[in-house]
C-alpha cells in the first residue's frame, strides 16, 4: 500500500472521515515520519503546496532506491563473478531491476494528488537516467579477484553501497532540480 492508497481510502469514508483521518495519522505517526504525515494530510484537505510535493517525491525516490539497492545485491550474491554471464545478460538484469522500480514511483508520482500534475513524467525527464545507468552498470562490472566467501561478500557489499552513492549524487541534482521548478510554476 503507498501513500495515494491510503489517501483514497480515507476519501472514501465520507462522514467518518475526521475520526479515520485522525487514526490513520496516530498510525503514521508511529509508523512514518513527520513530513509524511504532513504530506498525507495536506493531500487530504486538497490543499498540496510545493514543499511537500518535493519531500514526498524525494523520500519515495529514495526508498525505491533501497529496493533498487536490494535487487542488485540479490543479484550479485547469486551471480558474482559472473563466469556464466555475458556483459549484456548482467546488463539487461541490471536494468531490469532498475526500471522495474523507477517506473513504480513514476506511475505514482503521475497519480497521486500533488501540487503539479504529471510530476512522474516529469521528474523522469530531468533524472539523468541514462548517465546513471552507464555509471551503475559500470561498477556491477568491476570484477576483483578474492579467496574467501567473505571476502566475495565484502566486494558485493562495497558493489552495492557505491551504487547507491551514484544514485545519490544523481538523485540530489535532480530534487535541486525539482525544488526550481515546483517554485517557478504555478500551482495546477
């Protein structure tokens, strides 16, 4: 269930919606942070601004790059090193698990009630997705000779920790981005 699910939800529930808005926001509370909470009930109240738009996006970008994260790992703890791939196979796992993540949120972003329509799109525009992926692909590759299983593991480790470090890096450029657009275009 994302954030959009649960605002529908709560919609849905008409006159109890005071009472089901006030749980739903004890359970974040406990659950999320206090951002999100916000966002959730701004979104709510149809009354969405730009800063919370940026968080949201930024906060869901970043947790689909855990999951970004984890694909990867699982796929170097079982492939690594890649005596029966090609360079192409690794790649086309690689953007595999990629895409399949990054068009969740893009999907979501479209459709969630946010300060500007179609920010999926958008945010997928101005990400510098190819560059990313060239950078990212690039250190899957590396290949590092080891003797022992943990040494193998550290590799992977070290592998998976610098892809999120890329992601990052490209990820901040493009919520600096976001930030100047969200506050140079008016509110749809």
């Amino acid at each position: 269930m994302n954030y959009t699910d649960i605002i529908n939800i709560i919609k849905g529930f008409g006159k109890n919606k005071t009472a089901t808005i006030g749980a739903v926001l004890l359970y974040l509370a406990v659950s999320y942070n206090k951002e999100m909470i916000g966002f959730i009930y701004n979104s709510i109240n149809n009354n969405m601004n730009a800063i919370y738009t940026q968080r949201y996006i930024v906060y869901s970008v970043w947790w689909h790059s855990e999951l970004k994260a984890s694909g990867i790992r699982s796929f170097l703890y079982e492939y690594y090193p890649y005596r029966s791939l090609s360079d192409k196979e690794i790649e086309i796992y690689i953007r595999n698990i990629l895409d399949t993540n990054t068009s969740k949120y893009i999907i979501d972003f479209n459709n969630a009630p946010l300060f500007k329509n179609h920010l999926g799109t958008w945010y997928l525009n101005n990400f510098k997705y190819d560059e990313f992926f060239k950078d990212a692909f690039a250190v899957v590759l590396i290949k590092k000779e080891f003797k022992t299983e943990q040494e193998r593991i550290l590799i992977i480790e070290g592998k998976v920790r610098l892809v999120l470090e890329i992601m990052k890096s490209y990820q901040a450029i493009a919520a600096t981005d976001l930030n100047t657009y969200l506050s140079e275009t008016p509110h749809e």
